[in-house]
C-alpha cells in the first residue's frame, strides 16, 4: 500500500490549491507542474545507473542527459522570448543605444536601470558573452531582483552542455540565494540539482540542497509548501526506483535499503506537519492515505499544535495577501508579532521576506542587522545581512558604521576591513556629516588595534596616519563638494588630541593639534577653551593652563564671564599674588571692554528698532493721507451729484428713478403691498398703474439689470461631496460656464458649472462645479493645476471653512523626502521637457514639477522625483552646481522649512470689565484696510462721540449708551435714507 501511495503521489499532478495562496500565479503551477513531470523519470533513470550495472538504459529509452534537457527545456518554456524578426534599421537601434547605456554606465556605474535595459538589449541581440559581463558587473554593485536571476540563471541552464557548466550554474544558484530568500528560486535550485544525480555525490547534493532549502524557506506559510512537496516527492521516486532493485541484492540489504528510504518520507510527513503551513489538511489527508501504519499520537498532536499556530499568524498572513506592495507597515506589525513570540528563525524569515519588498528602506536594515547583533550572533548570518545591506542601501552612513563594528565585533582580517571603509567612503553620502561619522568609526577602530604599552608600533604609526587622512580628506574633498567640512568643531582633531595625550604621552602633539583647532573660528567659543584646559589640566602642567585661560580671556566672545571666572578659581587655588593681581587685572579690563561692547550693540539695535518704527509710521501716516483725499473726492463727487439731483427735481423729473440710487437696491426684496421709494405711489401715496412705456435707463442700469435675470442660486452644503471649487480662474473669461464644462465632461456627468459674479456682474475668478456622482468630483481633483487661459487653474474639494477650519487643500508633501530633489536658480524660459532631458541622465524621472506664481509664471524652482534614493542621491552630486543658460542652479533633498503655525489669539478681558469679543478676520487674516460698509446714518452712536444734526445729542434719563438700540427697520425705510437729500 505504501508503494503504490508513492507511486500515486509521484505520478499525480497536484491540483490547484484554493484559498490564500494568491502569491502563486497559475503560470508559475503550470511551469512547476511540467518540471516535475520530468522527475520521477531522472530520479529513476540516475538511481539504476548508479545501483543496477546490468539494466539497459537504452531499453528503455533513457539517456544520461535526458533530465538535464527536459528539464532545460520545462525550464525555459515560460521564459524564452519568442523568435523576432528584427530588421536592420532595429537592430542599428539597439546598437546605438547599446553604446549609449554603456556610455553612461562609464560615467555613472550606480545607475540601476541603465543595467537593466542594457542586458535587456545585449539579451535580444544574442550578445552572449556580453550579457555574461554586463550581468556579473551589475551583481557586483546590486542585489538582483528574482526575476532578474530566474532570468539569468535560465539563459545559463539551457546553454550548459557539460560537467563543468553544470558547476557554474551551480555556483550562480549560491549567489542568488544569498541576495535575497526567495523561494522560487531554491525550488529550481532543487529542481535543477535533481539533473545531476547521475554525478559523483550527486544524490547528497540534491539533498544537501533541499535542507538548505526548507532551512532557508521552509518556514514560509505560503511559498514554502512548494518546497515541501519538491523534496517530497524526490523521495518517493527514489522509493519506486528501489523496487526493481530487489532482483540485484540480497533479501536482507534490499529490505534495509527499502526500509530506510520509506521513513525518508515519513520523516519529511512529519517534520512539515509540525510546521503551520497553509494548506496542512491536505498535506495531512495526504500522509494518511500513503502511510501503511497509523499516524502516531506524537504526530498528531504536534500537527494539532501547528494548526492552533496558524491560526495565530493569519490575521498578519491576510493582511498581506490584501494590501499592495510594498506593504510596509504591514510587514513591522508582523515583524513586532514575531518579536513577541521570540522564535529566531521566523523572526528572520519575516525580515527577510519584508527586505524583498523594502530593499531601499534603511531603518529597515537597520532594525534586522542590530537584531542579529545582538540576539544570534551568529558570523556568517551577521556578516551576510551587513553586506546586503550596504549593497542596497549604500547612502547611509549609520549601516556602513554598523557593518565596520561587526566586522571588527567577527575578527575579520584587518585588510577586508579597510577594503570595505575605502567603499563607504565612494558610496556618495548625501551630508558631509556623513562622512565625519564614518571616518570615527574607521578611526575608532584602528585606536582599539593599538597597543598602547609599547612606545612605538606599526598599528599606531598607521592610526596617526588615517587621522591625517581623514583631516585631509575633509578639507578637499568634502569640503569641495559641499562647501562645509562636516566637522566645524573639529571633533576629529579633539579625538586625535585626547589620544595623543592620554595614551601617547604627547602633550607637545596635542597643544599643536588645539592650536589648529582654534585657528579654524572656535577661538570665540568659551567650551572648547574650556575643553582644552580640562586637557591641559589633567595632562599638562599650570603654566600651560594659566596661559590657555589668559588666551581664551582675550578671545572668548559668547561667555566670558564664564571663562574669567575659571582664570580667577585657578589662581585663588594655586597662583602667587602677581599671579592674582594679573588674572584681576585682565579680567576686569576684558568684562569691561565686552559690557562696552554689549551697550553699544544694544543701542544700534534700539536705533534700528527705532528707525523700523519710524517707516512703519511713515506708512501709516501716507496711508491715512491716502484715505483722507480719497475720502474727500467722493465727498464732492457726491456733493456734485446731489446738486444735480436737486436741478432735476426742481425741473419736475421727479417720477424717474435715479439709476445710481436704484443700483443701490436692486437686490432688495420689497414686502407685498409697498413700492419703491422715489416711485409716484411713494409721493401721492397711492400705487399708480404701470406706465406703458418705460423710461429710458442709463447703460449702467441694464447691465445691472441683465445680472440681476440670472437667478441667484444659494450653495446646498449637503451637495459638497459631490461638488469642487474652482478657483484662480482669469477674471476676463468671457462665459465660464461654457468655457469649464467640456474639461470637467471628461471625468463624469456634469450636472451643473456655477460661477459666481459680483453686484456689478463682473466674473469673481471662482465657481462651482456638481457633479452627479462623488467618483466623478474626486476625478475632477486630478485637474489641479490646468491651464486656462494661460493661468492654472486651482480644483479643491467643497468644504466649508468655518465649519472645519483645520481642512487643508495642499496637497504636496512638507516633509524630507529622500527621492525627491528641489532644484532652484532655473531660468524662467526652462520647461519642463528640458528639464527631464537633463534630469532622467542620473535615474529614472518619475515625476516634474516646475513651481510657478497664481498667475502661471514661472519661479525658477522646480521638484524632481526619482524612482529611489540611490538615483536622487547622484544626481545631487552630479547637478548641483550645474550650468543652464547662464544660470547656475542649486539641487538639494527635498526638506521643506516648517510653517510657523500662528497661534490662537486668548479671549481678551479688560481690568474690571466683561469679556470682550474677540475680533474674527477672513482666512487671510486682518487686511491692510478695513472700511466700515454701514451707512453713516445707522451707524449706532457713542455717549461721548454722538451728536445730532444740529447739536449735541442728550439720552433720556435712565438710558445708557449699552443698552440704546436702534429701532429695527424695514427694506422700505433703509432705501428712504439712502434716498434722503
């Protein structure tokens, strides 16, 4: 029964396994279905050649390299591109642009995607060796990606012919298993392994390869059961290429042999079922089926335990299978859940299957490595990680300090460590900082190689001498290429100073050394004075200290108080009475001359303050001027006007409107029953029947009239979510709802463009535009920023300010952002394609942006996305600084300056008296004038300041200014008093 489940079990096609295995493609099953229909047959075919002398491999029709060739060809069907027919102008395209990436990959080696598309090319041209040199180029600088190898390694399977390939190909499966744990990678490891089990040792390296496997990949709940099944299977078939054997060996050794292989299999049953795994039920029903004997309760009971297991981690597994790459934050909540736990090799399997995804995250690296450090220690699984890491993330200086201290940490020879600082230092750091941070660390450990005891030794002649490298390299390369050292308080040459004094005994190096530190603008500060007389104190004598405290008397700018007072400690303990007399002297001429200094600051400080408070009164006072003559044409322009009025009304032209009054209210309503002031019914006090023909108006009055037709439609709020606002429009747009519709008809029905005009018709730059489904307006919000007219146009979604006044339509991020460069000093007439072809040289360009004014003009800055770090990274390097048109532009990280926030103004309360209102100004805040829109003639008068038309007004008794209100009024009597001669 047992054979016959293992013959069923090799021979059978799997079939498709439902549920959450969504990782797994149909074409991947496919592919690994005809892969493993070649091998039972190889297995068979290898194991009789090895064991059965006398068996005819012709007979039945199996040849030595048959494994090796189906299998080369089930394992290049999915991947062999078709057969191209490429002309000749194509193929002298491909060349030139061949020569081109191979160009620029001259210029700039770290440019990822110029690797890839050049392979890609070499590959369709069938530039074989080529491919070979650009592909092995490409894998000593990056990782490479699971396609990238698959695709690699399946070029070199179908081309070995020999013992000697198939020992290249395996050494190109032990590079690609350690950029990065990908399971389908160990599974065609294994899968092609099986090929040469003919081979001397070829049986334990199928083996040795699929123990690495699961260790590697074993534990992965959705992937790793591909694995399982692989070595599975290997195992059965041996078990069926056993049986013919029986005639070839004794009873005795082909029962021992038999024996031996079928708990094999029994062993892989139960060790996979101890492990959570999806899709356990299966794999259970399965050994049920195949095995003769009963399961055993310590198999059964550790398969209950693993299936409790997983339910555990399938909330994280879901999480996964339902978010979209690269799933960050679900890999650290997994990550954190697998701490918990504490289970070391889950923990580095959730690691490094978040690290496929977020290879260019370094706190990624970070956290996984400093685990490693710590908890396992472990030197080549440590090491490795280190590597890894730098290799993709090769811009931060904290993974390359870390990777010297675990070398070091390891006891790996002291010329591969300094192999791997003299690569950190080309990795291109993005801050001079960097740089100082990783020349302590080399430092660092070149002062732990040293023996201090002896006088004088190869280990310290050779630290002495990276200092002054380091000192020298700070100065010229760094300091050249970001025009700062990194290092203004020198701590470098502080380290080097305390070393030689502390450990060497060299004081006369160690003065020399705070003599340059000084020189270099920190003779002003009061610390590193400070610094070097705690030197000098505890490794120098007190006459050198007394003249370092005399010196930092005469320099220290920020406090010399704090100096002055040290001077006169040390010498209150240990000087003579000239001493003292002199540090007296010194330190009262010095506080002197600084508090001089300090009132004369503070009076050019006064003098400017007053000067600024000066012009601000200046332009208050012309503003005021500005006011007043203003004030004062309207005041005879209406003086002018009432004159004319009065001649009208004396020559009987009473019974027409004036057209300036009645623009004044034409958006009155007026109550039922009432006519218009000015109006016959209003002087005979009847309403008198409508004319026949109307009286002629000015031009005034009918464009007036011609706005006032269009019904004003008040904003429904409950419609705001299917609605945007529109805005920054020109205010010349001649029909803007015309003009609008057709650009927001693109992203759905458009149900109506409102846009809104002043009392005087003019159009305000503004409107609104509903839609009739809240896709449609969250589809319009992709319009942003459009030109009309040749200024962009503003699209935000409808939200009532007041109602939430923290709501924010900008929509750019503020916060440093590694891939994105922000590139000013650009000439105005620079557009964006121009741009682009300047930028993509350095990476791919995922997106540009040039900034520009309300009105659409150009500012000269602009903000460059790149696909990754990596890429931004160098183009910092290599365009900053760069020419254009005469124009020298500036490229730095995107980090924009925080906003102030204002703050909230506190309610304001007067000694004695209620609490005042505080003042509410629009969302731009209080403007530079505010005129009061209340006619004089209802503006509510004050106890001191009213007065009637005639003389000073009087309160009734008992009446306060507080509490007098104005009688409320009616439409009718505000238009009598607008009307009043």
């Amino acid at each position: 029964m047992a054979t016959a489940a293992a013959a069923s079990a090799s021979e059978a096609e799997p079939e498709p396994k439902a549920g959450p295995e969504a990782e797994g493609e149909e074409d991947e099953a496919k592919a690994a279905r005809a892969r493993r229909k070649v091998l039972s047959r190889a297995v068979a075919a290898a194991t009789y050649k090895t064991t059965g002398p006398e068996w005819d491999q012709q007979e039945e029709g199996v040849s030595e390299s048959d494994g090796d060739e189906e299998y080369a060809m089930a394992s290049s069907a999915e991947s062999s591109p078709g057969e191209y027919e490429w002309g000749y102008d194509e193929e002298e395209k491909n060349q030139l642009e061949i020569e081109r990436l191979e160009e620029q990959l001259s210029i700039n080696v770290y440019d990822y995607n110029c690797h890839v598309d050049l392979i890609r090319l070499l590959r369709l041209e069938g530039e074989l060796t080529k491919v070979r040199m650009a592909r092995q180029k490409m894998s000593e600088i990056f990782p490479l990606t699971e396609e990238l190898w698959l695709e690699w390694l399946h070029d070199e399977i179908s081309m070995a012919m020999d013992g000697l390939d198939r020992e290249h190909v395996y050494d190109l499966f032990e590079r690609a298993v350690k950029d990065y744990i990908c399971p389908n990678i160990w599974l065609e490891y294994g899968q092609y392994s099986v090929g040469g089990i003919g081979q001397k040792g070829g049986l334990e390296k199928v083996r040795s390869v699929f123990e690495r496997a699961l260790s590697s990949v074993g534990l992965h709940m959705t992937k790793g059961l591909a694995i399982w099944e692989a070595y599975r299977e290997f195992e059965s078939a041996i078990v069926e290429a056993a049986r013919p054997m029986a005639g070839f060996l004794s009873p005795s050794d082909w029962e021992q042999t038999f024996d031996s292989q079928l708990e094999k299999v029994h062993s892989l049953f139960r060790r996979q079922l101890a492990i959570p795994l999806y899709d356990m039920e299966a794999t259970f029903a399965e050994y049920e089926e195949w095995s003769e004997d009963p399961i055993p309760e310590s198999v059964i009971q550790s398969y209950n335990k693993a299936l409790q297991q997983l339910e555990k981690y399938k909330p994280h597994e879901e999480a996964l299978l339902q978010a979209e790459a690269p799933r960050l934050a679900e890999y650290q909540a997994y990550i954190d859940f697998e701490m918990k736990i504490g289970d070391p090799a889950r923990i580095q399997l959730i690691f490094e299957r978040a690290l496929v995804e977020n290879c260019l995250v370094p706190d990624l690296w970070i956290r996984y490595s400093q685990y490693l450090d710590r908890q396992l220690k472990v030197k080549d699984l440590v090491l490795s990680v280190h590597s890894r890491a730098v290799r993709n993330c090769p811009w931060t200086v904290a993974l390359w300090s870390r990777y010297l201290l675990a070398m070091e940490r390891h006891g790996v020879e002291h010329r591969v460590i300094s192999v791997t600082f003299e690569k950190a230092l080309s990795a291109g750091f993005i801050q001079a900082t960097d740089y100082v941070e990783i020349w302590q660390a080399y430092l660092d450990y070149l002062r732990r190689r040293v023996d201090f005891k002896q006088d004088s030794s190869k280990e310290l002649e050779e630290l002495r001498s990276a200092f002054a490298r380091a000192l020298e390299y700070l100065k010229q390369e760094v300091e050249e290429r970001f025009n700062e050292s990194g290092d203004p308080s020198c701590l470098i040459m502080q380290n080097w100073a305390r070393i030689e004094a502390r450990l060497c005994n060299n004081m006369q190096k160690a003065r020399e050394l705070w003599d340059s530190i000084m020189t270099r603008g920190n003779a002003k500060f009061a610390n590193m004075w400070l610094e070097y007389y705690n030197l000098e104190r505890a490794h120098g004598d007190t006459q050198h200290c007394r003249k370092a405290l005399h010196r930092a008397v005469q320099c220290t700018s920020d406090y010399p108080e704090h100096v002055c007072e040290v001077l006169l400690t040390m010498e209150r303990t240990e000087g003579t009475l000239e001493d003292w007399d002199i540090a007296v002297q010194k330190t009262e001429t010095r506080l002197a001359r600084v508090n001089e200094q300090r009132i004369k600051a503070a009076e050019k400080e006064a003098a400017l303050a007053q000067q600024e408070e000066e012009k601000v009164e200046q332009r208050k006072r012309a503003r005021a001027e500005k006011k007043a003559l203003k004030k004062k044409k309207k005041t005879r322009g209406a003086d002018k006007h009432r004159a004319d009025e009065d001649d009208e009304k004396e020559w009987g032209d009473d019974e027409e409107e004036q057209p300036s009054k009645r623009r004044r209210v034409e958006n009155s309503v007026l109550p039922a029953g009432e006519a218009e002031p000015g109006s016959e019914a209003d002087l005979s006090g009847s309403i008198a029947p409508a004319a026949a023909e109307p009286p002629s108006e000015p031009k005034e009055v009918r464009v007036g009239a011609r706005r006032r037709d269009v019904p004003k439609v008040p904003h429904d709020s409950s419609k705001d979510g299917v609605t945007v606002f529109v805005s920054n429009l020109p205010y010349g747009l001649g029909e803007p709802a015309a003009t609008l519709r057709p650009l927001f008809e693109a992203c759905g029905d458009v149900v109506e463009v409102r846009p809104i005009f002043s009392n005087r018709g003019d159009f305000r730059g503004y409107c609104y535009v509903e839609f009739r489904e809240e896709a449609a307006a969250l589809q319009a919000l992709q319009l942003d920023r459009q030109s009309v007219e040749g200024r962009p146009m503003f699209v935000s979604p409808c939200v009532d300010k007041s109602k939430n006044p923290d709501f924010k339509v900008f929509r750019y991020s503020t916060a440093l952002e590694k891939h994105k460069l922000f590139v000013s000093g650009l000439p105005f007439s620079c557009t964006k394609e121009e741009l682009e072809e300047i930028c993509k040289a350095h990476g791919t360009v995922k997106d540009i942006r040039l900034v520009t004014n309300r009105a659409g003009k150009p500012k000269g800055l602009a903000y460059v996305e790149y696909e990754n770090e990596s890429q931004a990274s160098q183009a910092v390097l290599k365009m900053d600084g760069m020419t254009i048109r005469e124009n020298v532009i500036k490229v730095a990280i995107s980090n924009p300056p925080q906003r102030k926030v204002p703050e909230k103004p506190e309610a304001r309360k007067a000694p004695g008296s209620a609490l005042l209102p505080r003042q509410v100004y629009g969302a731009r805040g209080k403007g530079r004038t505010q005129l009061s829109l209340l006619p004089r003639a209802l503006q509510r008068p004050s106890a001191t300041t009213a007065q009637a038309e005639n003389g000073p007004a009087t309160l009734p008794a008992g009446t306060t200014p507080a509490t007098s209100e104005a009688p409320k009024m009616s439409n009718a009597d505000f238009a009598k008093l607008l009307l009043r001669k």
